[in-house]
C-alpha cells in the first residue's frame, strides 16, 4: 500500500516527475510527459500497479533523507545491523528520452539489497513483455517500451510478475541502474553513463539556482519551493502543471479526487509574481508565452485550465480498475473543469500580462490586440454568474470573487493602456471599472455581517474574498477589509489554518468535506500584514511552512485532526503562495 502523502519526495526532467516513498519505493511516474499515463501508479493501489523499489532486502522506511544542496537529487540513507547505504535517485535533464536512475552506494559494512521492478502501463492497467538483451531488460507494451540497465554481475531475474535483482554492497561500491522510456517502435535505448550524469544534473541545477535574489528570513523554504516550481515545469512550453500527481484525496476515502497534471490561469498572475521576484525572469517569460499561446483564439472559448503544451481536450474518465489512494475512489484521470466558466480567469491573463510589463517584458502589439478581445468579452459578460475560482460543481452564482477579478482585469487593462499609448477604448474599460465596483460593493457586502461574503445573496465566507486587499480593490485600511479578514481567519478556521469555503453539497455539488487548503492559509498571512497585524502574519506563515514534509514539500491541504498532508502534491499553487507570502513579510 502507498505511504502517506507526506511520505513521497519529488524527483524530475522538467517535463515529467516521479514520486519516491521514504521505503525506496517510486510508486508514482507518468512517461514521457506529466500528463500521460503513468508507468508507476502504486500511489493509487499498490505495488501490483507499478513501482519500482529498491532498498536493504527486508528493511523498511529509510533512516534518514534529503536533496542534495539547491538540487532535486534525493539522496536516502539505510542503517542497518549488517551496514549503511545510500540510495540517489535522479532524473537527469533530458537530451531525447527520459531516464530515472538509482545509484546504491556502500557507506559502511556490507548490506544485502534487493530490487523489484514492476512496470504497469496505462495507469496501471497493462503487464508488459519483458525480454532480455545483451545489457537490458526490455518490457514492451502497445506504444510504450522500458529499458533497465544493470550492472554487471547483479543477479536479476523474473518473479511473480516483477524483475528482481539481489545483489550486496560494501563500503566504496556504486551499483547503478538506470530505466530509459521510449516508443516501443525505436531499438536499442542510449547508454548513459549514470555518475557522469550525475554530476551534469547536480551541476545543472545549482547554476540555476544560483540566481535566486530572495534575501529574507526563510531562504531554504523560498528556493525548495522555488526548484519545486521549476521541477513542474514543462520545458518545451514552459507551462506549469499544478501538481504532477492525480487522484490524491482531499478527503481520506471520499470523492473528491482530481487529476492536477495540467496548467491552471488562476495560478498565472500569482505564478509570474513568484518567478519575477525571485529573479527568474526567462521561466516568467516562458510562462507568459505558454499562456499567450493556450488562450489564442475566440475570447469566449477562454478554459479554466489546459494541457502542457496548451491542448484544450482533457476529458475527465475514472479507472475503475485502481482502488484508489487508501480507498478514496473514483479515481480520475482528465479534468472535467475544462468545460467550467471561470470568470475570474480573464482578471489573472490580464494582470499577468500587467505584472510583465511593469518588470520589463514589453508589450507586443498582436498580444494587446488578443487583450482587447478579451477585455470586449468581459464587458458583455462580467454580469454573468459562474462557476467561480474553486471551480464548483454545483449551480453556478455571482461569486464575489470572479466579480473583483473582473474589475482587476479592467483597473489593469487602464493602467497599460496609460503606460504603453497603445489605442484602446480607455473610457470605456474605466465606466466598467467603476460599475463592478459599485456591484461588488452593493452586492457582495453583507450588510448584517460587515463583511464580504463568497457569492451575492449569500452569508458563507470565502477565503477568495482576501484578494479584495491583496489586487487593490479596496485599501487595507478599510473598516470592511479588516473585519473580511478577521471573518475569515475565525469562520473557515480548521486547526488553526483556513478553508477555502464551507464545503458540502448545497455550496460545491460534492458529497463529503476536505482539509485546510494551504494556499488560502498564506493568503490570510499576507492579509494580516497589510492591515497591519505582521506578528500574527509571521506567526501564521512560519506554522504553514513547519506543515511541510522533512524535504520542505507542501501538498494542496492539511488535516489538522490526523496531522498529514492531503490533495495533489507537491502543489504549485501553494509554494507559489509560500514564495509570495516570504517576500511580502520581508517587505518594510
């Protein structure tokens, strides 16, 4: 059975990643891409759906783990009676195909170790042929092939639908093994020398992180989230999936289990602000090109959410076959959220491409043409109700929300209009600009509370309502601002974090509940800031980040009544708030 959430580490390409367990155990790979099926989805069931672990032949959790310094390298260390070793597990950049290599390494007396491979393609659907060649083991099925190396003199061989090695390590041996997909159709996979490639991997990324420019109080937090963001992107197109997982549950043995491996505009803003201020300008401009090409075409047909490389088709299916992470079925694989109207997204492309023009990118003229449309769009539509940030899937309302989105994506598309001359009906965006206002003040303020509420005629709060301080809508200084916030911080209180909203079935259309949502926990630390509460913001901030596994990864949410992670993980939307939240506390 998989361990917990809390339990798996990341390691990547930058166009695909795998989870690897504290047992030695990756139980969770897509190949070739982060959205295609997965090779190892013992994360979903067990071990019989694909995973691949190695470790001391009858031990259990490692004794102690970490990545290697500002890398994603993940080194694990067993004590045990007979000796110590270390297992590295890496993905090195990618030149044609991926690989996943594990190198065993003798620290200490001599341990017997043993490896079982089982690869499940298709989610964990099909058993592949497995052949032997002169180097290789080759398992093949339909489109997909895998090739695993082993070294010489390492006793392998086939049980109980698994390839088994056994071998011992003294102190001094490196033992490596590396898995190399590609087509089915190709022959004769390429040799890499796995220490060479370490050393290229390890190399590659500490020259990239050595541009981070945070300089605040929690530098480790900031840069793991900052290369876990990287570790998300998909470099061909430099889209950022929200997650490399799918299924996860935000409750234990509930329903609502979602498939993140694809790109979200409600992160854009949000995601372009973490990269600009951290001093990753090109993985920004890259993000701005993805999602200039995702959103091209007719401006009603925007989506809530694309593929990596901006496919709009990403149909929801379940896997009836997969008994689900600890019993949380359906299992889902494709999103259905692409069919859903999100109103608020056409306020994020817009301040995205605000956020790029302050910093420098400049503003081409067939981009300001594509904005226009968008912004001719909103005008007519900003009245209708949607479905709203959290993508619900009940009956769609004027969730207040979507509404100040809708006047950020007016209020921004002024400010460009000022600072580039480019023609523009500016009167216009200004008339909606106010008119929002001026509805989401007279509608989404409940009166009888003092507060602002998640949709019109409604009194249920919602954490999104944070955004009215953080996008400018109001100044923080207002009475209504201040008394949102603390609404907030007390009504959707869970263990001392926050919900998004109260969940249930009249609210989100979904049976059962979900944990405190980690993003929404940061929110609420930059909005005790800005009303000037920093001891209470810091206070809040340095808990949500202690939520974080021993390797410092956040996934989506944390039960605070079992003390463990639930959701995706990691999550982009939470270390992009994580990343946000530490700049904004290290602001005077």
């Amino acid at each position: 059975m998989a361990g917990q959430i809390d339990d798996y580490a990341l390691i990547g390409d930058l166009q695909t990643a795998a989870l690897v367990g504290r047992d030695g155990s990756v139980d969770w790979l897509c190949l070739p891409r982060f959205d295609s099926p997965a090779c190892f989805a013992g994360l979903l069931g067990d071990a019989r759906h694909g995973a691949w672990r190695l470790s001391p032949a009858g031990s259990g959790r490692c004794t102690a783990r970490r990545y290697r310094a500002d890398t994603l390298i993940l080194e694990s260390d067993w004590e045990t009676p007979q000796g110590a070793l270390r297992v590295t597990d890496f993905m090195p950049h990618r030149d044609r195909v991926p690989q996943l290599i594990r190198i065993v390494e003798g620290l200490r007396g001599s341990v017997p170790v043993r490896a079982e491979l089982r690869l499940r393609f298709n989610h964990g659907r099909v058993a592949p042929w497995v052949r032997r060649t002169e180097h290789h083991r080759v398992a093949v099925a339909g489109p997909d092939s895998a090739w695993l190396r082993v070294p010489p003199g390492v006793h392998t061989f086939g049980h109980d639908g698994a390839t088994v090695s056994e071998f011992t390590v003294t102190e001094g041996d490196q033992v490596p093994f590396v898995l190399t997909w590609q087509p089915s159709h190709l022959h004769n996979a390429p040799r890499t020398e796995p220490l060479r490639a370490l050393d290229r991997t390890v190399a590659g990324w500490r020259d990239w992180a050595s541009n981070c420019r945070y300089k605040g109080e929690w530098p480790e937090a900031v840069l793991r989230s900052l290369i876990t963001l990287k570790a998300l992107a998909y470099e061909p197109t430099g889209g950022i999936v929200a997650a490399p997982t799918a299924s996860l549950p935000e409750e234990i043995g509930g329903e609502r289990n979602w498939d993140y491996r694809f790109c979200w505009l409600r992160d854009s803003s949000m995601t372009l602000s973490a990269l600009l201020r951290s001093g990753f300008r090109e993985e920004a401009a890259a993000w701005r090109k993805w999602l200039l090409r995702a959103i091209a075409g007719d401006p009603g047909d925007l989506q809530t959410v694309y593929g990596v490389a901006g496919e709009r088709g990403l149909p929801e299916t379940v896997a009836s076959w997969l008994p689900g992470y600890q019993d949380s079925t359906p299992v889902r694989f494709g999103n259905a959220a692409v069919h859903q109207l999100q109103l608020d997204v056409y306020g994020e492309v817009v301040d995205t491409l605000h956020l790029a023009l302050l910093a420098g990118i400049p503003m081409e003229r067939q981009v300001w043409s594509l904005l226009r449309s968008l912004m001719a769009y909103l005008e007519q539509h900003w009245t209708d109700p949607d479905e709203g940030l959290w993508e619900v899937r009940g009956e769609r309302r004027h969730f207040v929300h979507s509404k100040v989105m809708s006047w950020v994506a007016a209020d921004r598309a002024v400010r460009m209009a000022e600072m580039t001359g480019l023609p523009a009906p500016v009167d216009r965006w200004r008339t909606m600009r106010d008119q929002v206002h001026a509805d989401v003040c007279a509608n989404g303020y409940h009166r009888g509370r003092g507060v602002f509420v998640q949709h019109y005629g409604g009194k249920e709060l919602d954490a999104a309502t944070l955004f009215i301080a953080k996008t400018g809508f109001l100044p923080p200084d207002d009475p209504r601002v201040a008394r949102t916030v603390e609404a907030v911080r007390t009504d959707l209180d869970h263990g001392g974090f926050v919900r998004r909203y109260t969940t249930g079935p009249g609210t989100d259309g979904m049976p059962g509940t979900e944990g405190a949502f980690l993003a929404c926990s940061f929110w609420l630390a930059d909005a005790l800031a800005a009303i000037g509460r920093r001891d209470e913001a810091r206070e809040l901030f340095t808990r949500v980040v202690a939520l974080g596994n021993d390797l410092g990864l956040l996934s989506e949410q944390w039960d605070p009544g079992e003390g463990r992670q639930l959701g995706n993980t990691p999550q982009a939307f939470t270390h992009v708030a994580l990343v946000n939240s530490a700049f904004t506390l290290a602001e005077p």
